[in-house]
C-alpha cells in the first residue's frame, strides 16, 4: 500500500491556500513568527495525518494558525448550543437586577436632637429611643418625674429605684434650654465627673445622662402659657427643614391659636378631649388651628405631620398654667 506522504504539488497547494487568505496586515509578523517556529524545532506531539515529520515546519504551523482563525470565526458567527437551546441566546445582553440597598431608618429628627444642649454628646440611636419615649409621655398628664423616669426606664430594665433617685437630682437642676431655671445646680456628684463621652460613663452617669436627655427633649416638646406669658414661640429642626410655631393665649376669649410655618405639605392636629381643630396644606407656608374653652391647669396637644415623611406625628403638649 503506497504511503500517506505529502508531494511537492501538494505542499504547492497549502501554500497558495494560506497566501490566498492571508491579511495584508499580518504580512510583517507572519515573517517573525515564521523565522522564529523554524529555529525553534517546536511541534506538537500529536502530527496531523496530512504532514510528515520532513515537510516544512512554517506552512504547517501557518496552516494551523488559519484554521484556528477560521474555527474562531465560524463560532462567533454561529455559536454552538446547548442540548437544551433550539436557538442561539446573548446571555450578555440580559439585564442583571438591580441592586437594591438595604433600607436604612429614617431619623428625621437628627439635627435637633443634636442641637440639645447636654453635658456630653450621646449615641444618636440612644437619643431617638428616648425622643420616642418622650413623645409618648409628653402625652400624659403624669408628674414631671414620672415622666423622666418613663422615658428612659426601657435602657436601664430592673433599676426604677436608682432612676428616681437620680430623676430628683436631675430636676433640682436648670434646664439647660434655659426654658426654667430652678434655684439649684445638679449634684456635683452627678457632673463633677462625667466623661467625655457617653459610652465611658458608669451605669449610674449614663442613667443621669440618659434623665438629662429626656428632661432636655420634653422641654423643648412642652410649650408653656400663663398670664404673664400669654405667648411663645417653638423653633423645631426636622429633615424637610425648620418648623416654626406661634401659640397664643387669649384669657378674654379663653382661646388658644396656634400658627405654624410648615416647610413642606403637612398638617396639624390640635385636640383636648372631645374639642378638635385640623388643617392641612399642600406644600409649604402658614397654617393655624385654636381651640375655644380652654381652661388654667390643663395640657392640649397639638400633632404636626408632613405628607410623605417616614415618620410619625411630631406631637407637642401647650401646657396653660397659672
């Protein structure tokens, strides 16, 4: 049987074959890659069946890089299927989801809570736990001591007695709003040797830090008429910008007015018992509520609320007293 040796006319063949696809372009490195494969002595382990170990080393190698280049083309012009396709698919093209990013809490009252004049700066996650709080009590008609002692009884669980001890202490002292100012300074036990930071203190700083908070807060919640302040005004930072209150009392009418600068669309709720006056707006300015009838000695809470805000009602109590 005659063997499978490859002729000249043959290698003629390949050569005009790789010529006659050859790119203009690749002229100048073909030359380099051919010098270099012919004094390498390179080749494959496995020969083709259609060279023999004497034909020229060049045309094979250039022989493979062609059909390597038209294999690559054939694919990315038609590539293969899986067995479960019946057609071809850009996975490229899908769209990825959106990544969505995890949903932080809103604290809208940050800055104000902030602007609290306390003895030493505090976590805000403690502050918006005792605002919390404190919005909750300033609702209710307990004694101011009570009410220190239940805004911040949820951080110090199975320590009341200590927390009235030191809610005395704390209410001997001014409130340092300077909304009163009661005759006698806080213990010098209590802020001799506060830390300068909240975390360092001792549990027992932290419980009258925590009172001072708490009493700081439902200040500036609790709005005070009498005859001899028959008016006041409430300056209260939010994250749609700043709320500004107007209350008056009229004695003759015993009427109380209320006049807010909203900075955005809201509305306010102004209610005792079964007397009730609501307005709202739809974007930014002045409203006003009042009630008729008020008498000495009793608290009306007044809601604030903005239209898409991720909060609930900013609730102040208007305390007349004589």
């Amino acid at each position: 049987m005659p063997s499978a040796a490859v002729s000249h006319s043959d290698v003629d063949r390949v050569n005009d074959l790789q010529f006659s696809i050859l790119d203009p372009l690749d002229s100048e490195d073909d030359a380099v890659r051919l010098a270099y494969l012919a004094e390498s002595g390179y080749f494959p382990v496995q020969e083709p069946l259609f060279f023999e170990s004497g034909d020229n080393p060049a045309v094979k190698d250039r022989f493979h890089l062609l059909l390597k280049r038209r294999l690559r083309s054939e694919i990315e012009r038609n590539p293969p299927l899986f067995p479960w396709e019946t057609e071809g698919y850009d996975y490229d093209s899908e769209a990825l989801p959106a990544v969505v990013a995890p949903r932080v809490p809103s604290q809208p009252w940050a800055d104000q809570l902030r602007a609290l004049s306390l003895p030493v700066p505090m976590p805000e996650t403690v502050l918006a736990q005792i605002f919390a709080q404190c919005q909750a009590v300033v609702q209710t008609s307990l004694q101011e001591g009570a009410k220190l002692v239940r805004a911040v009884e949820s951080l110090f669980p199975g320590h009341d007695v200590a927390l009235n001890q030191l809610a005395g202490l704390v209410l001997a002292s001014p409130v340092r709003s300077g909304t009163s100012a009661p005759a006698r300074p806080l213990s010098a036990n209590l802020s001799a040797n506060f830390p300068s930071h909240y975390e360092q203190a001792t549990p027992a700083q932290q419980m009258a830090l925590s009172l001072i908070a708490a009493r700081e807060v439902i200040e500036s919640l609790t709005i005070r008429l009498s005859p001899h302040s028959p008016q006041a005004e409430r300056r209260w930072i939010t994250a749609s910008g700043n709320l500004l209150l107007n209350v008056t009392w009229d004695a003759a009418h015993q009427q109380i007015r209320v006049q807010g600068q909203l900075p955005c669309e809201g509305s306010m709720v102004f209610q005792h018992e079964g007397m009730r006056s609501q307005t709202h707006r739809l974007d930014a300015g002045q409203l006003s509520v009042e009630l008729f009838n008020v008498e000495l000695n009793q608290s009306y809470l007044l809601e604030v609320q903005f239209e898409g805000a991720d909060q609930a009602a900013l609730v102040f109590a208007i305390a007349l007293a004589d």
